[in-house]
C-alpha cells in the first residue's frame, strides 16, 4: 500500500483497559477530499481509535502518521493546532457560556492579555451566518435544543479551519432539513481537499455522503472498501458477523381497546392536540425537530405543564403533575438524552435497573436485596445487556446497551403506555433491531406504544399509525396499510411535516 496517498495513516494500533481489549492491530487510511465512512456496532473501537488520534488516550501499540509525517500529540487542542478536529458523540456543553464563547473557547480573541468579546461575537455571527442558525453569538448555551447543541459542535469544528474533521454521529439529534445543511457544508469541505472520518449508524447517510468504508467489529479491523458496488447488505454482515433479518423486524400485534387518549392538550411547543393508542400497538410520531413531538411526550409525562386539554386512561381523566405522578398511573417514559435524564452514570445497572421499581421490593423501610438481584439480572439478560456483571456502572456500557439499561427498568415496572423519544438515537444496527424487537414484544403484552423519531424509515418501518407534526399541531394521520400499500411515502410523509397537506 502507497501510504503517500493518505492524510491520515494508522497501522497496527491496539488499545486495552485493564483486561478489556478495546483495539486490536486495527489499521486505518484515510485520503485527503473524501468522506470515509467508519462503521461497527457500539463497542467495536471507533471512538476510541479517534480518542487516540486527537490525544485524549495514548495507544499502548501502532504508529500513526498525518500529511506523511509521524504524529503523536498530547491532547485535543494539540490535535486541533496540528489541523485535527472532532465532533464528539456525547454532547457535554457547558450551560453558561455563550454560543461564541463555546466556538472558540481555548480560540479567543484577544486585545493583550484581556478578552476582546466584541470582535469575538463578530466574528462568531460570521461563522453562524454560513449555517442559518436561530440563535446568535450572544445566546447562552443552556437555552439551546439538544440539536441546536448538536449544531454548535459541527460548527466549531468547522471554524477550525481543520485539514481533518472527525464527525461522530454528527445527524443524531438533527431532523432532516438540518442533516442536508450538514451535507451541503461537507460536500463545500470536500471540494476543498479537507479529508472527512464520517461515525454514523445511520446507513442511508454513509450512502449518501461517504466515499469509502472501513469496518470495525469488536476492536478488530475488518476491511475497507469503496462505497461504488458495496451494499447495505454487505455493510450490516460485515459489522455484526452474522444476518441481521430485518433492521425493522415489526410483529401485527392484536389491537384492542383504547388505552390512552388525550383532548385538545396545549402547552409549551404544542397546541390542540388530540389522539389516542391501543392496547398492542405502536403509535409513531414523526415530524421536525423542534415540531412540538418532544414537548408533548414532556408534559403528558409531568416533566412540563399543560396548560389546557384533558387526558385519559382506561377511560379515566387523569392529572400528572410530576413524573412520580405518571409513573404511578403506569405511564412512562424514556427520554432521548438518555444520558441526562434516562440513567445514574455512576450508578450500577442494577440501581438503574431498579430505581423507579423500588417500593415493590422493599418491607417497609428495608429492601430485599436477593429479590432485587434476581430479578434485575432476569430482565437484563432478556433484553440482551452485554456486561459482565450488572453491578458494572452505566459509564462501562456502550450506547446500545445504555439504552437496553434504560428500557429494562421500564420493562420490570410493566406499564400500560411506554413513551419512548429516540428509542435508537446514536445505537448501532445490531442494538437497534434488538431495540425494535422489543417494542413489538412489549406491544404483544399488550402495552400501548408511543414512539418518537427523526429516522422516518424506522418510524413508517415499526408504527401501526403514524402522527406527523407540524409547528406544534398534529398535521396529519398515516395508516401502516397506506405504507404498506405505497400509498403514501416518505415524500409524502415530508411534505406532511413541512406544512403541506397529505
């Protein structure tokens, strides 16, 4: 191989912590104007080898070279001063600086020894223009969206001016018009030679944007190939090892009786909204981001306030106030920051497990500890966690798992409505069939489904019945036989959700 053609060259790396192999003697050759494409289940060892090519770790073994020469550096900024730069999975954004003060931070502009925020924000508000953002220099970062946050990191690394941008899972919390801004800009980048390592679950982006793949499968290099004559296929066996039947492996469960409903509901983000969902079924609602989707799962489930509207379950008007409140009546919900809201990190998977199930395991004051083991062990090996012990904490998991963690909590408390937002945000192919698997096994108990997303191929490939949302009002209602039947498409379910009748 002519290493000479590559930007960036990685050969023989392997990385271990403590007795877990995390990297193998995996190699990786990226050239400068393309987007490659770098693939594998949670937990294959793809972002801890681009944690070795910015510095935040050191690879116990391999040699590394960029623009032909050896690179080793000591850490991020290190790696952004050496034209590196990286969009990070994980969104960690602190709450009090502004927009501009998070773009360049570590990057200020300067006047001597002082900070001169003035021509800071200019030329922050120059940077932001290129991207049509509805937030300014000045905007605290707190009071951004999950996707505004999202978008703030892309385009910070992008102001680096970087011969190398990393993008791990960068379209996680984007809705679609968003993903094609991001595409525009790197398709802009490309043109201008700067070389792209392109982190996604997503496959119909790696077909759209990516030049060539390389393949991880647990900490081992697989093979690399050109995007021309390679197909989804071959992708999915390569990254798992094994067939993966269906990504969408929806089971026609037996719909019964109204389960949940909800009356010209209002609030924060939403108006007017009306609809209900059965015993057995799976209720999708798709729509933009920033539609009113999220906001009115929020306060069905107490997190925010309805300000007018009625609902109801089993036929019953109920109030939930609180989360406790929702939960008690047997309404829960998964939330799409899962890190944020959905576990304790530090805690183990047994706590997280279960937390919110606890006062079915205790005799007044004293929980039985033996009862809860068992049963938190049982439900996590039915839903697959891969752990060694569930006395592992959340941060030892990767993102599938985490996300199985979350759903296995929900599933020990058996409730009658299951909300899930972005049940499969930033998991691999693999982890997200098992994921969809299990919403038909919890629909087939009988649970009424209620799940969010921004992938409409996941949401029109596991509803029975799809809302689509527009400016915070339902703007229409898919049925699964219309989809089935090509009657309606993803056109025009897209047209639904930019405001145009269906």
């Amino acid at each position: 191989m002519d290493n000479s053609a590559y930007i960036l060259n990685c050969e023989g790396i392997s990385k271990a912590f403590g007795g877990t192999q995390a990297l193998k003697d995996v190699q990786l050759h990226v050239k400068a104007g393309e987007v490659h494409a770098l693939l594998g289940e949670n937990g294959a060892g793809k972002s801890t080898l681009m944690k070795c090519v910015i510095g935040l770790i050191k690879q116990d073994e391999g040699t590394m070279e960029f623009e032909g020469k050896p690179y080793q550096v000591s850490g991020p900024v290190d790696a952004l001063n050496r034209g590196i730069s990286m969009i990070h999975q994980e969104l960690n954004p602190e709450p009090y600086l502004t927009v501009a003060e998070s773009i360049f931070l570590k990057r200020e502009n300067t006047k001597g020894f002082l900070l001169d925020k003035k021509a800071q924000n200019k030329r922050c508000e120059e940077v932001l223009a290129r991207f049509d953002v509805p937030y300014t220099a000045t905007t605290k970062m707190k009071e951004l969206t999950l996707a505004q946050v999202q978008m703030v990191e892309i385009i910070k690394a992008v102001s680096c001016d970087s011969r190398l941008i990393i993008m791990d899972e960068p379209t996680s919390s984007l809705d679609s018009t968003e993903t094609d801004h991001l595409f525009e800009v790197i398709r802009e980048l490309k043109a201008k030679g700067v070389a792209i390592i392109y982190i996604s679950h997503r496959m119909e982006e790696i077909f759209e944007i990516c030049d060539r793949v390389s393949v991880f499968r647990n900490g081992t290099y697989i093979d690399s190939k050109s995007m021309e004559g390679v197909t989804r296929d071959e992708l999915i066996s390569m990254m798992v090892g094994r067939d993966v039947k269906s990504v969408f492996p929806k089971v026609d469960c037996k719909i019964g009786k109204p389960v949940f409903r909800v009356e010209k509901i209002s609030g924060n983000g939403f108006r007017d909204i009306s609809f209900e969902v059965r015993e057995g079924e799976i209720l999708g609602i798709s729509g933009l981001v920033g539609s009113g989707r999220s906001e009115t799962m929020r306060a069905i489930f107490g997190l925010d306030p309805i300000t007018s509207g009625k609902m109801y379950l089993d036929d019953e008007e109920i109030i939930n106030k609180t989360p406790r409140a929702s939960i008690k009546k047997g309404i829960c919900m998964v939330n799409e920051d899962r890190k944020n809201y959905g576990l304790c990190l530090l805690r183990s998977i047994r706590e997280n497990i279960s937390l919110p199930n606890l006062p079915e395991k205790q005799k007044g004051l004293v929980l039985n500890q033996k009862r809860e083991k068992k049963e938190c062990t049982e439900v996590a090996q039915k839903l697959t966690v891969k752990a060694s012990s569930i006395e592992h904490n959340g941060f030892s998991l990767s993102g599938g798992n985490q996300q199985k963690v979350v759903l296995a909590k929900w599933l020990m408390a058996n409730p009658r409505v299951l909300i899930l937002d972005e049940p499969t945000r930033g998991v691999d192919v693999g982890a997200k069939s098992d994921i969809h698997t299990l919403m038909c096994e919890f629909a087939a108990k009988g649970m009424a489904v209620i799940m969010i997303s921004s992938e409409l191929p996941e949401v029109m490939g596991m509803s029975d019945r799809i809302l689509v949302y527009h400016e915070g009002t339902v703007r229409g209602e898919v049925k699964r036989e219309e989809i089935l039947s090509n009657k309606i498409t993803q056109k025009e379910i897209l047209a639904m959700a930019f405001g145009q009748n269906k």
